[in-house]
C-alpha cells in the first residue's frame, strides 16, 4: 500500500494528529520528546463523496472507501544526521514511506516545550530539511564515489544510475532538497532516482498545527509557511490537531455541528487524508454494483490490467476488456444502463490508462 510519513520536530503534534487520524491510542500524545519511538501505521479510509452518489444511483448496500497508510515516525532533533535524539532510526523509518507529511508547530503555548525554544514554523521546517539533506549528501557522495569508478569500467549499471546521482548530488551540493527536480524527470529517470532511495526525494506536504481560534483563519506563522511552501512548489494546509482530536471522538452528526460552530467546512482530517492522496498522485477508479459500491486506488497512468490486478492478481492475468463509464457520464445519465443508451459506455482494452473516477467492469478468463 502507499504511505506518508507524519514527520516534524518533537512537540509539534504529530502524535496528537496521528490519533485523531487513526482513532487509537496507540501513538501516545505527551509533553515531552520521543514520545512516539517505533513508527506507528494507521491505515485510514480516504473520504469522496462520489462514492455516495453512485451507491443511491446503484442501489448499493454497502459502501466501501479506499485507504492509505500514515506512518507516525518517532521525534526528529537538530542534528540526527549525526546521531542526536533518535537519529539514524528515525532516518531509516523515512526511506519506507512514499510522501512526507511535515508538521509545524503553528501554536503559541507556554505550557507545550518547543525544543528550539521559539515558535518559527519556517526554521523548523529548515532544521528538518537540513538534517535530511546532510544525511542524503553524506550517502550520496560515498555512492557516487563508487558508482563513478565502476562507471569508467564500463560497468553497465553504473553507466545507468549515474547521471541521476550526479544530478541528485549536484542539487544536494546547492543546498537544495532532491525532490526539486521530481517534476522535470521522465519515468525512466524517476525509477532510477527512486531506487536511490533518498530521504529528500519524497514528495512534502505541510501541515500547519494552529490553535482552536486560528483554525479557521490561520494566523502569521501559517501565512510564512505558505509562502515557502509555493517558492517550492510544495503544498500547505492548515490544521488544529486540538480540534482534529476532539472530532475523531464524535458521531457524525455531532461533529460536522461541532465544526460549523467553529466556522469549518470539512474536518481538517479529511483534508489532510485527501492532500496525502493527491500527494501520492494516486487517482480512484470505482466498481458499482447491486452488492457494493467500492473506491480503488491506482498510481495516476496505471493501464486497465493493471488497475483490474489491485482487485485480484486473477483479474491482471486473465484481462480481456474494461467495461468504462466516466464518474460524471453515470451520475449525469443516471445510471449503467442510462449511460450505455447514451453510448457512454466504452468497452476498453489492454492499452487503456484509467482515469480518475472511471466506472469499471472488468471481463477476464479464470
Ligand atoms: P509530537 O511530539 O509532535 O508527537 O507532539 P504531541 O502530539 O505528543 O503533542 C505534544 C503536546 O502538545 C501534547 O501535550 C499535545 O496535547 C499538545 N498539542 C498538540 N497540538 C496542540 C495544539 O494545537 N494546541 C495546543 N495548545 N497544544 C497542542
């Protein structure tokens, strides 16, 4: 499955927001640094109010979302690259997830310990950034040693992985995260980058932790985070995982009550579920029927076998066609036999990439 990994200095309400997001008590909120010393998984449901719609236009009896993974990695301090606090642990437990959920301590409390003795959001985010740079440029360079010499011996490859190193090492080299080249690499070079496996190549979201008053407005420090966020092209939302903790313990009625009287839409968590996805570039395609109506996950150009295989690996090897109905073509005509009246039903072969919100049937031998 996919995960992100919740990351952030000690303090800052990773583990707060974690437990709201899993509802378990199984990462431990408290005061103090390293709480939280193995890397917790949570898997959580992925909200999408289309499943809702083509279930009542089904008739579907049951409802089943798709979900990802949170990984709530253990406390991160000024200089873990060199071993400090948790340190090289808490570096190998990054290199397992696919994304990066960076929280930042957005609130003023006296009572809460920041560990750098001030409340700046952006220096905390650099402090993280910093150690995970170190740490990249030091393995990268011992790497690049080696892979440079096996290269000039033609060994093939060495020859392969070598201009993705250099270029890695070169942005390292700049002060610069890895992952800001990730947008102008073809596949090709983003498989080799990701067999590298490097701590600053993963994608970043920031979540800005506010106070319960600032929830619905933000407040200067998320305003700064926000502004470096879009100079790296990287995405922020703003969250108050005080209230995200009191939600998660609510029935639902109760708490959409509960968040409009703190003038909230949507509860923070759903947001933050649905960047993590749209983080991943992961896209949904639904199967719908009388039974169930259920969301699957598929990486964003994934052809239809492969999408039929995260079904079944049965439906992968015998794929023969994809029945396809786009999401809006079904609710719009009303249906599958409404939509095939109206030719919106594609029968879809082997070459086929899904699309995000695709209704499908899948045909295979068994
Ligand atoms: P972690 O070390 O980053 O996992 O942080 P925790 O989630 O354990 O939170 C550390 C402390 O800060 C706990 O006492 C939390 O209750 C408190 N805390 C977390 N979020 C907030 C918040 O939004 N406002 C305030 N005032 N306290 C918070």
């Amino acid at each position: 499955g996919f995960k992100c990994g919740i990351v952030g200095l000690p303090n800052v309400g990773k583990s707060t927001l974690f437990n709201a997001l899993t509802r378990t008590a199984a990462a431990q909120a408290a005061n103090y640094p390293f709480c939280t010393i193995e890397p917790n998984t949570g898997e959580v449901a992925v909200p999408d109010t289309r499943l809702k719609k083509l279930a009542e236009i089904a008739g579907s009896k049951e409802i089943i979302p798709t979900r990802i993974a949170f990984v709530d990695i253990a406390g991160l301090v000024r200089g873990a690259s060199k071993g400090e606090g948790l340190g090289n642990k808490f570096l190998a437990n990054i290199r397992e997830v696919d994304a990066i959920v960076h929280v930042l301590r957005c609130f003023e409390d006296d009572d809460i310990t920041h560990v750098e003795g001030r409340i700046d959001p952006v220096g905390d985010a650099d402090t993280i950034e910093t150690e995970l740079m170190i740490s990249d440029l030091e393995s990268l360079e011992r790497r690049t040693e080696q892979t440079r010499k096996r290269a000039a011996a033609k060994d093939k490859e060495s020859l392969t992985v070598l201009p993705m190193m250099e270029a890695a090492l070169k942005l390292l080299q700049d002060g610069k995260p890895v992952r800001t080249m990730l947008k102008t690499l073809a596949d090709e070079d983003l498989k080799i980058l990701h067999g590298l496996n490097l701590l600053t190549s993963h994608p970043v979201l920031y979540v800005c932790n506010v106070s319960e008053a600032d929830a619905a407005t933000g407040n200067a420090h998320t305003e700064a985070v926000a502004k470096m966020a879009a100079e790296q092209g990287a995405e922020s939302i703003v969250v108050s995982a005080a209230i995200e903790s009191e939600v998660a313990q609510l029935p639902d009625e109760e708490s959409e009550e509960f968040l409009a009287a703190l003038g909230l839409e949507e509860a923070g968590l759903d947001r933050l579920i649905r960047a993590g996805y749209s983080l991943l570039d992961l896209i949904t395609y639904f199967t719908v029927g009388p039974k169930e109506t259920r969301a699957w996950t598929i990486e964003r150009g994934t052809k239809a076998p492969g999408a039929a295989g995260v079904i079944h690996t049965d439906f992968e090897r015998g794929f023969i066609r994809a029945f396809t109905i786009a999401y809006d073509d079904y609710v719009n005509l009303g249906g599958e036999v409404p939509a095939k009246e109206a030719g919106k039903a594609r029968d879809e072969g082997k070459e086929y990439v899904v699309q995000d919100g695709d209704v499908i049937h899948f045909r295979f031998n068994t």
